[in-house]
C-alpha cells in the first residue's frame, strides 16, 4: 500500500493478451495492488504512462516496434519518478544488464513463481532494487571479472562506517532523500558520501555499486 493506504498502481506492457490478462488476475486479487491500465507495446505505454500515473511498468523486453528496453530509457527521461520492472523470458546476461543500464529497478524472468512476481511488484513500487535469483549469478559472473581485469579493486579502501551505509542503501535502490531520511543527513551530504566512495572504490555507477555491495555482504538477494 501506499503512505496513504491505496494500492500501488500497474500499467502492464505485454504484447501478448493471454500474458496480460494473467498478470491482471494475479495483480488484482492482491489487497494492496491494482491494475491501472494495459497496453501491448513501447509507443503506447509512453502515451498511457502520463494519464494513467502508476508506480510501476511491468514490460516485457521483447516486443513489435519500440522493445522494453528502449522504451524504459525514454519513459524515464519523461517520468523519472515511474519505477519499471522488467519480467520477460529471457535470462541471459545481455538482457539482464541492459535492463539496469536502461534504468528498470527490477529484472524477473516469466517462468519466476507467482509470489516472486508479485514480490518483485511491491519492491520495485517501493523504489528498491529487485533481481531475480535466478539472473544473481550474473552479478557475481560480473564482479569477479571486472576484478581480474583490475577495473575494481577488491577491498574496502578505508571506507567509513557512514560512506558503507550509504553504499548499502544505494545498491538497495533508495533514493538521495530517501538515504537522507533514514540517516537523519541532509541531501547534500549524502551525495558528499557518494561521490567519495565511488572515488575511492574505483566505481561508476550504481550497477558497479550494486555489485560491490553484493560481494562485500552489504545487501543479499534471497
């Protein structure tokens, strides 16, 4: 539920209508999650997406004209405060990184149980991170190369108590005034800390971030 205790509002962006009209049932006899409106490609989720207002587009990557992925980028150059979650039948490492980098906060494939899908949906409504176990492995795959290459440095480098939760928090998904809030600092000083770890960590982004705070323990996909 929302803070002020209405369900969480999902546009689905699905090609095919029986996926669709799946999901619907599945959302829908959920208290605290509601179906806004569905739509079978890029170009109409963009047109729905600003009269509709969800918390969250759940799209599939593969489909006719725009595919998820490119209509994630433009959908969140237009609605950055719109989280997308990203369920499609492919699970390879092409299609899972492209997603972060498009900027989906949630990344779970259609064969993912019914109460992973639906956890997913209240994550990703929240503004957290969510990554399927499934894809996890793609993560570690992924550190551990960029460590061997020398392009991350494998160890803490003097990080303080405040900048590793700061990390914590940002691989988590939170937001700059979301850290702010729960470390009762002002915004300012939580991009301060940001900037200084990514600094002294070597890293450029909230994906390397994210993998970093896998490795380190500092956040868990269960």
């Amino acid at each position: 539920m929302t803070e002020r205790g209405l369900p969480f509002r999902v546009l689905l962006v699905e090609d095919h209508a029986v996926v669709r009209a799946g999901l619907r049932l599945l959302i829908e006899a959920e208290d605290d999650l509601t179906v806004v409106g569905e739509c079978a490609d890029g170009e109409s989720a963009l047109e729905q997406a600003s009269s509709l207002d969800p918390h969250v587009i759940m799209m599939d990557v593969s489909m006719p004209g725009m595919n998820g992925l490119e209509a994630a980028r433009k959908l969140l150059e237009r609605f950055p405060r719109i989280n997308i979650l990203i369920l499609t039948m492919h699970e390879n490492e092409e299609y899972f990184f492209q997603a972060l980098r498009a900027g989906a906060l949630g990344y779970v494939p259609k064969s993912a149980p019914d109460t992973e899908v639906l956890a997913a949906i209240r994550a990703v409504a929240q503004g957290k991170t969510y990554i399927h176990p499934s894809v996890a492995h793609l993560l570690v795959n992924q550190y551990l190369s960029s460590v061997e290459g020398g392009k991350i440095r494998d160890n803490p480098d003097g990080l303080t108590d405040r900048e590793r939760e700061v990390l914590r928090l940002v691989a988590m998904g939170y937001t700059n005034k979301e850290i702010a809030d729960k470390l009762s600092i002002s915004i300012h000083t939580v991009h301060n800390h940001r900037t200084n770890l990514m600094a002294k960590l070597n890293l450029h982004d909230r994906l390397d971030l994210l993998k970093y705070a896998l490795k380190k323990g500092l956040v868990r996909i269960d």
